[in-house]
C-alpha cells in the first residue's frame, strides 16, 4: 500500500468519524464457494473506538471530504480549511479489499461529500459497490450513505450492490436546517428515502415469486439526527422518529450529539462539550418505542417536552403514572411487565415462561436479570416485605434511585452502547 493512498485514508478516515450510522446488523449473508467474505460470525472482525467512545467495526471512509456544500454544522463544509482529498474509485477498492483480507474489518462503511451534483457522486459511490460484489466477488456487508437529491435510477442501482442504505435527516425541522445548510431541504432527504422503500417492498414482493430474484438493500435504511445544534425539543425528535419507523424499511434513526467544529459560525451554539447525556436519553426513548410497546406521546408531551437527564426515561415514566404500579409478576402480561423500571426484554420473557412452573420471588426475578433495585418499588411477588411507590411516594422513590455519583461523573463516562436489544437488560432499563 503506497504513502499517497495511506495519506488520504488518514484524512478521510478522520472526516468520517461524525457519522454515526455505522451499525453492521440486519442481514444475513454466509459463505459461499468463490467468494471473498461473509456478514455473520466473528472472523474477520477487528473493532476500534472513535474519540467519543463509538465502537468502529467497519472500514468507515468517505469517497471524498471536497463539498458544494456550506452547512454550518459540516467540519467537510466548502468554507473551511482543511486537509481534503479524493479516492480513485479503484484505490478504494483495493483499499477495502486489503483490509478485509487482514481481518481489520468486517465490511464497509462508504460516505461521501458532494461533488460537482448528487449523481456524478452517487454515480462514483455505486461504482464502488458494484466492483466490489462483482469483479472482486466481495460477500461482505456494504453500508452506502445515499446523497440526497441523488436519481431514483442511481438509488435503486445502489440498492442491488449495498447491505444498507441510508440518508442523514440531519435537522429535524426543516426551518432549522434551512438556517444553517440553506443549500439543503428535507424533500431531497425524504425522496431517496422513498425510493428505498419501495426498492425493498418490490424486491420482498418478487422474491416471493422468484426464489432467487436479487434483493435490494436486504438490511433496510438508516438515518441520523444531529442533537443539540439547533432548538428543537426531544419531543420534536422523536416525534420524526416515530413517523420514520412507521416505515418498515426504517431499521434504525442515529442521534448524534452535536460537536462544536465550527465555533467561528454565529448560528451554531457555544457548547464546551457534546451533549452526550442528552443522546443517551433518546437512544434509551428510541429503544421504548421500537421493543418495549411505547407510544411516543407516553414518553414526551406537551408538559414534558424534554427527556429528563438524571434518570432514564422509563423510570421517569413509572414515577409520573404511580397509579399503573404495582404489578404483580406473577399474574402480570408480557405488555404490563416492559413497563417496570428494572425489567428489560429477555428478563420478561423469563418471567413469563418461568411463573407456570411455581410463583416467583425476589430471588427467582434476580436470577433472571431483573434489576432489584429499582424494580422493587414497582411490584409484588410472592415475598416482597419492600414498600412499593404507592407507600413510599414518586418523590422519595425518585430521590433514593437518583444515582448520586452521576452529580460528579464526566458526562462523556455516561455514554452507553445501544447495539443490541439485550444491551437495555444489562443498564437496567
């Protein structure tokens, strides 16, 4: 690998790191005779960590940080001045090829900043793809970040060769980001958006015909949210979230905690840090909507438009409706049970199936992941002397699992991974 292709990886790596839309989940593809790769199990896989804590399993690298663009909160934006470079088409292949082939990465994690017009870089990103799966045969997993504004034609054609495509949303209302990327709206980020969907729908549709029609875009699309750049609520987030997911080809929306790049620009906030607290809370929100059975109103409304910080979502839920609690785990649904602080997916699942064989008790639900300490104060079981939020009041509960550390821990030490379902068991949502 010679120094100018090093050099240029080092600049765009470096230019990739704000984008977050990296997970490599959601399809299935094992190995096959003649070709290089697969997207399931655990060879080939070397994970680093960003400067913000984000694990990295992918070659995450942009096509080129050169932009027509000037968004304010963009670090790649036309006005600054900053290292830029372009990969060849070709050397990005090679790239990526010698990477895998030295189990750095288990697949690619393509972006680009936009050149001369959406298509001529789409057009680029897509040659990528397509060399990889058919000249070098490459089975791996491909995310393709897919520019807005980008021809239906491109889209599709990106969707044949890509695991994932996503478009970035970046702004959840679009009065705030034609405020710091005029140059940007949200009908060019919804469009391609649109056409992914339908991509996938199709492609189910006649795979249900033809066994062995291609697929498109098998683990669906993403996208990312900037937090903190602009005035938006939580609930203003999330709201857009809900709608986005309404859409079954939306596997995942990103929140990024906005990172001051630009402190020369007027419109962007004077933040000495990432708010970072404030994205862990939408991930945990985020996570209630998708597998705990939670409407967004119930999460953020009109008098709670913000998501509290100190506690987590779901507790702060519980102590607002004191009179749902408690619950009875032994006589409880599946529904009511995701509702308790402290019980996640797979402990309510245990629960569920363990309580035919005899009734459960404090010991029983703590064999089973349940998180004692806070689920306590929200059931009953068959030996709980404990008294429950009812006896105690929302207030005291509140006050004995404020957790007291949290005062003087660094924000940036509060950050948790939310790559999985099962994550949410272990930080005792």
């Amino acid at each position: 690998m010679n120094e100018n292709v090093l050099a240029k990886l080092r600049i765009l790596a470096e230019s990739a790191k704000y984008d977050v839309s990296c997970a490599s989940s959601g399809t299935v593809r094992s190995g096959r005779p003649g070709m290089l790769g697969n997207t399931v199990g655990g060879w080939g896989i070397c994970h680093s960590f960003a400067e913000d804590g984000r694990c990295i399993s992918l070659l995450k690298i942009m096509l080129t940080n050169y932009c027509i663009y000037d968004c304010a909160y963009c670090v790649n934006r036309r006005g600054n001045d900053i290292p830029r470079a372009t990969f060849s088409v070709s050397e990005l292949i090679e790239l990526t090829m010698e990477f895998y082939r030295r189990n750095y990465i288990e697949g690619l994690f393509l972006s680009s900043g936009v050149v001369r017009n959406p298509d001529y870089t789409m057009e680029r990103l897509v040659r990528v793809a397509k060399d990889l799966r058919v000249v070098h045969r490459f089975n791996g997993y491909i995310h393709l970040k897919s520019i807005p504004g980008a021809s239906r034609e491109l889209v599709n054609e990106a969707g044949l060769y890509a695991d994932r495509l996503s478009v970035n949303v970046e702004i959840p209302k679009e009065e705030n980001l034609k405020l710091l990327a005029p140059e940007k709206d949200h009908r060019s980020v919804f469009t391609p958006m649109s056409y992914i969907q339908q991509g996938v729908l199709e492609s189910k549709e006649e795979r249900r015909r033809f066994r062995h029609a291609p697929r498109f875009a098998p683990a669906g699309q993403s996208t990312q949210m900037i937090v903190g750049a602009t005035s938006e609520s939580d609930k203003d987030i999330l709201t857009l979230s809900s709608a986005l997911y309404s859409r079954s080809t939306m596997k995942r929306v990103y929140y990024s905690g906005y990172v001051s790049v630009n402190t020369y620009d007027k419109r962007l906030p004077a933040l000495k840090q990432p708010p970072l607290v404030r994205e862990n809370r939408l991930y945990q929100a985020d996570w209630l909507m998708r597998y705990y059975r939670f409407r967004v109103e119930e999460i953020v409304n009109d008098t709670y438009p913000d998501l509290e910080l100190e506690i987590d979502p779901k507790l702060s839920w519980a102590l607002r409706h004191p009179e749902y609690f408690p619950v009875d785990v032994n006589r409880a649904d599946y529904e009511q049970l995701l509702r308790v602080p402290g019980i996640g997916l797979k402990s309510a699942k245990l629960i569920v199936a363990s309580r035919r064989f005899a009734k459960l008790g404090r010991y029983d639900l703590k064999k089973m992941g349940v998180v004692m300490k806070k689920a306590q104060y929200f059931i009953t079981c068959r030996e709980l002397p404990a008294p429950t939020v009812h006896e105690l009041t929302p207030q005291r509960v509140r006050g004995m699992l404020l957790p007291k550390a949290r005062k003087c821990t660094d924000e940036r030490q509060l950050t948790l991974d939310f790559s999985s379902p099962l994550g949410h068991d272990s930080v005792s949502f």
